[in-house]
C-alpha cells in the first residue's frame, strides 16, 4: 500500500512538532492557559491540538482514493455537484392526503426537487383512522392514510414518473409501496420510472424510535420482501433507507449511529441473500439515512467513514463486484433534537451548519428543519426558510464547485481513520456475540444509546456542553409568542368518512378471499408478501385490515426493558 509520508519525512516532521511543543507552545501557555485540559468531539473522541501529516502518515493512499472510485470516502460520484446539486426533500405531512398535497405543491413551487412525506402515528402503527387507538391523532403528526384512495389524494396533479417521493415509514412501509404502486399502475406508468424511498429500517425501531407492529423474524422478512420485488419490479427506487437519524435522535453518539446502521445493513443484506437473488442485482438500490450533528468536523468525517467502511464490507463480506453494490448513498436531516424553544430563531443557524457539513460530507439529498420545528409541524414560512438554506449553500457558497474539498485536511482524515476503525470494533463485536438480532433482543444496542444519552443529558444539566439559549446566553425576559401550525379539528371527520366510503363500495367477498390468500403467503417463508399486498390496496383493503389479519398470525412485539 502506498503511504502518505515515507519514514524519513515522518522522523523529521516529528521531532519538529515536538520542538514547537517545546517551544512556542510551552511559551504561550504560560502567558494564557488553554480553555481545558482535553478537548472531544461530541462523539468523545479525543482532540488533538493540531493535526499535520503525521497524523495520516500511515493511512493508505488508495483508502483516500479518489471520488467515484472504491472505497468512496472522497463521495459515491466522482463529479458529484459539479453535474447537479443533491436533491432538496423537505419533509412534509398533516392532515388528509388533500392538505399534504397542498403543501407539496407549494414546496415543489419554492424550488424544491424531491417529495419527503411524513404519516401520522396510527398510519406508522398499522391503525385505521375510525381504529380506538386513533382517537386524537389523526393527520396530526403526519398524514393519515388508511386506503389507496388516500394516496391518490396524497399525489394528485404530481408527476410520479419525473419526481422522487421519500416515505418515512417503518412497520408498515410495505403496505405505502403497495398503494404507491397500486397508484402508479392506475395511471399507468411504468415502474422501473418511478425513484424514491420508503424507509422500512425496522431493526433501528427495536433499537430506537420504538414503532413496530410485529415480533423481529416477520417483520425482517416483510423488510425482505420489499428489496427483492423492487429488485425485480423497481429498477431506479430505494426499497429501503436504513437508517442512523432516529438512533441519533434517541440519545446514540455519533459513532453508535453509524455504527449500528451499518450492523442494520449488514442483516438486511443477509436475509435477501437466503433468497437466493445475487447480491449484486438488489445491493445497488439499498440507501441510508443520517443526521448532521452539530459537530461540524465530526459529522464529516463520519460521513466519510460510513462510505468507506461499506464498501468494504460489501466488497470483502459479501463479495460484491459491481461498484455500485459498494456506493453507500445517503439522506441527510439536521438533528431535530438540537432545536430550541429559547430563541427559536437561531435555530436557523444551527440547521444552516448542520446543513452544511451534510454537504461536505457528500449527501445524495438533504432536509433541513424548520425553526419552529421545537414547538409543531412547521409553518410554511419555516419550511420556506429552510429550503433557501439550502439553495444558499448549493448557489451562493461555492463549495459544490469542488468534490470533497475538505478531502486531505488532516483532521478530517484523521477522524475519519479514526471512525473507521471504532465503525469496526463494534461491528466485530456484535459478530461475536451472537449479531444484530440477538443484541437487539438482549438488549444490548438499547441501551448502549440510553447510557450516552445520559450521559449527555447529564453534560447539559452541569453546563458541561453547551446549549445556547438554554444553559448559556440566556435571554430570561424572551418572548415565548410564536405562530405555529394549526391543527384542523375536521381532520378526522374528513379522513375517516373517506375511509368509510371505500369500505362501503368495495367488494368485500373478494378483499376477505385476498385477506386469507395474504396469510398463506406469509406462512410460506419462501413466497413475496408484495404482490399480494398491492393486489389488496387496488380492491380497497385498509390498511388496518392487513395488519391486523397478520397480527393474528405473527401477533405483536413487547419489548424486554434493560437498565
């Protein structure tokens, strides 16, 4: 391998770093000491004062490589936004698919190139809106979609064919990419035309963000499912986005993100690979999704890190040999649970950084959080605002005009070897104790990330990390007036007595012979449940009607609490 110093240079740039330590240094620090005695980033990862060549002195030349090229750390394309900027996907969802879609349009009006939707909870749990469970959060978090005929609403007057819709969706993600389907056949177009993503990462909701409907098995096998019919149906869409930013959001380090998202992949991968299907005809089409942090640096690296890693766990374990098998693409959000109440509006700022280290670090697309996102669904002026963040950076900064430019700073390369190798201490240690599955199950990833956030939870209280507007800087007269997003009182009136008209005009004889063809389906642990499930939507099954006919089979998940 080729090195970036040979050791003759290394021996004489180290005995000048330890000279200027000597000297200017301890000269310096006499007159004004240093803010502490030992800096970190916020993933705990030491700090050096300054990084030189001796830093990266025994990273290999061909680790760094070159854009496009294995292993991807400089980015997945080797002209990246030199040919066109990542697409701009600000999420979006509340009320029935009427209201979202106005919003969509008004977005897609801003300037804005790809479609990112977020459902309501009983939508994300597999619950009809007119469902008990429902009562008082229809449409409020996210749209509520029961049926296809709320799809067709979700997307009427969008050119499916021409522009790219994100589905943030996890237990029941395969029952949206059947309506999306089903829609997309009732219009006619062509499958292999449509781009985007449903989330579907379920392993990070037993990690994390907690929203499952079945125990582990099935539910990995549904995930299965939806990667190998895309494979064969989808050609240009990502069936799923496994994802670190819901890790992040429930208190993970910066590391353990990306580190147990990788772990994720690694088990999805698996379980497509049982099926026979090579790994090279499905890897292609799997994405990811990140948070941009707050720290600038650190997040880049760890961008960088994830590539590279990747590609060598698809090249060297599971021997891909298409390069695009290799690519890790990515979506990128600013850290919801860095914004603050307290002077809301230099929320702005900090997702304008977070922003663009996403951008530096090489993101494929990118949402950035509206100011008042600490208090509801963000307004339209908010969601305004932080889509010109990021037509700011993509159009006034210029730092799309060169790949990678922070490519070669020793910090960035240093921390990024660095993510490197702690990205493989834990994936070598879940390995050896038994994999994902059984670490989920045990316990072991939940509460890795209880005790970091903890532990950071404990750094704000003291003062210790800094929050401003919240422990430091604090305005105590602020004005707490802010104008939020309204929550419509009609939501659920008009939601649910769609939903009723679809179950009164459906055939009901053939959607209960489609109910137990479904059950057969998932006994059979060779068979696709995708086919069966978009024939369901297109008669009118709701969606509370397949989830609750397979809880029947598989029933449903509780988690075993670890302290």
């Amino acid at each position: 391998m080729n090195k970036i110093l040979d050791q003759k240079s290394l021996d004489r740039l180290e005995s000048e770093i330890a000279a200027w330590e000597a000297n200017e240094v301890a000269a310096f620090l006499k007159k004004q000491a240093e803010r502490r005695e030992q800096f970190f980033t916020i993933g705990d990862i030491p700090l050096k004062r300054v990084y030189t060549a001796a830093d990266v002195a025994g990273t290999p030349i061909e680790d760094i490589g070159l854009p496009g090229r294995y292993p991807f750390t400089r980015g997945p394309y080797p002209t990246m936004y030199r040919s066109r900027f990542w697409t701009m996907r600000q999420i979006a969802g509340f009320g029935t698919g009427e209201d979202t879609n106005k919003r969509f349009k008004f977005l897609i009006a801003q300037g804005q190139t790809g479609l990112s939707t977020d459902f309501d909870m009983p939508t994300l749990m597999g619950y009809d809106s007119d469902h008990p469970m429902s009562e008082g959060e229809v449409g409020r978090e996210g749209v509520a979609i029961d049926t296809l005929a709320d799809m067709e609403a979700l997307f009427d007057g969008i050119d499916l064919e021409n522009i790219s819709v994100s589905m943030t969706i996890n237990p029941s993600a395969w029952i949206l990419l059947a309506m999306y389907v089903a829609l997309a056949q009732k219009r006619g177009l062509d499958l292999n035309k449509l781009s985007g993503t449903i989330q579907a990462d379920i392993l990070k909701e037993y990690m994390a963000q907690k929203e499952y409907c079945y125990p582990i098995a099935p539910s990995v096998r549904i995930v299965r499912d939806a990667i190998t019919y895309c494979a064969e149906h989808m050609k240009r869409y990502n069936p799923i986005n496994i994802s670190g930013y819901h890790i992040s959001e429930a208190g993970s380090s910066p590391l353990q993100e990306v580190a147990f998202t990788l772990a994720n992949g690694i088990v999805y991968v698996e379980e497509a690979l049982k099926t026979g299907m090579d790994v090279d005809k499905f890897a292609p089409r799997l994405a990811f999704y990140f948070v941009a942090q707050g720290d600038f640096f650190e997040e880049i690296a760890k961008f960088r890190a994830a590539r590279r890693c990747w590609a060598k766990i698809m090249k060297n374990r599971f021997g891909a040999k298409n390069q695009d098998s290799m690519r890790l693409r990515f979506h990128c959000q600013t850290a919801a649970a860095t914004l603050t109440k307290p002077q809301h509006q230099i929320n702005i700022v900090r997702t304008a950084l977070q922003a663009l280290s996403a951008v530096l670090g090489g993101c494929q697309s990118l949402h950035t959080n509206g100011y008042d996102e600490a208090f509801a669904i963000p307004t339209e002026d908010a969601m305004r605002m932080a889509l010109r963040t990021q037509q700011i950076i993509a159009e006034e900064t210029n730092v799309t005009n060169v790949v990678d430019p922070l490519g070669g700073s020793y910090l960035v390369e240093s921390l990024t070897d660095e993510y490197e190798k702690r990205i493989f201490e834990i994936l070598d240690y879940v390995d050896a104790h038994g994999g994902t599955i059984k670490l989920i199950e045990e316990g072991w990833f939940q509460k890795q990330i209880a005790d970091f956030a903890y532990e950071t939870a404990l750094r704000k209280q003291n003062g210790e990390k800094s929050v401003i507007g919240v422990n430091k800087f604090v305005m105590r007269d602020e004005e707490a007036g802010i104008e939020t997003h309204p929550y419509d009182p009609t939501t659920a009136e008009r939601q649910i007595a769609r939903t009723r008209r679809v179950r009164a005009t459906r055939d009901n004889a053939k959607v209960n012979a489609l109910l137990e063809e479904l059950v057969a389906v998932a006994k059979d642990e060779r068979a696709n449940i995708m086919p069966i499930t978009i024939a369901l939507v297109a008669n009118g099954a709701t969606m509370g009607d397949i989830i609750e006919k397979l809880k029947g089979l598989w029933g449903s998940y509780r988690e075993t609490p670890v302290f």
